[in-house]
C-alpha cells in the first residue's frame, strides 16, 4: 500500500502568540495612599501577557500599545488553531481504521 503525499497550505495572518492578555489594579506599597483607605482608587489598569516560554507559566508586564499589539497576535494563533483542528478533524476522518 502507498502513501499518498500531499501539502497542507495554512492561510493565517502573522505574527502569531499563544497566551491570554489580562489586565489588573493594584495597591502600592505606601501606607498612606488613597489606594490603602479605598478600593475604588487603586492603581492602573496594568496589562499583562500571560503565557508559557520553555514550558514554564510566565507573566510579563506590557504597556497599553503593547497590550493591543498581543490581543492582535493572540487573534491570529486563535484562527491557527482553529484551522488545525480542522485538519486534524479530517485527518482522523481518513484514519486507515475509517476507511475499513
């Protein structure tokens, strides 16, 4: 029996990144700031990358330009994925054991 050979061609707009953008309001560490008597006027928003870089959980601090930059990235690795599970819907559709 012979394989048969073929090209997957992945039309996705790049750069590509894996990972969640969040955002977060905090305290500072003086004692007397507003931020210390009331919750209402913490600190930022503080954008943030969260991902995985050589397998372990990394979080990174980015500026708002940055931040809109990541979401973009974080659209295109989405439709990436999203075509690739397609394919592999396929793939497994013509498995030898489906095509019995």
């Amino acid at each position: 029996m012979s394989r048969e050979k073929y090209k997957i061609l992945i039309n996705v707009p790049g750069p590509v990144l894996p990972g969640t953008v969040s955002t977060a309001f905090a305290k500072c560490g003086k004692k007397t700031c507003k931020c210390h008597k009331d919750g209402q006027y913490l600190h930022g928003p503080y954008f943030r990358w969260t991902g995985f870089i050589d397998g372990k959980r990394t979080t990174v601090t980015l500026t708002k330009e940055e931040a809109a930059k990541c979401e973009q990235h974080i659209k295109n690795w989405r439709r990436l994925q999203e075509k690739l599970n397609m394919i592999a819907e396929k793939a497994i559709a013509m498995a030898p054991w489906n095509l019995r």
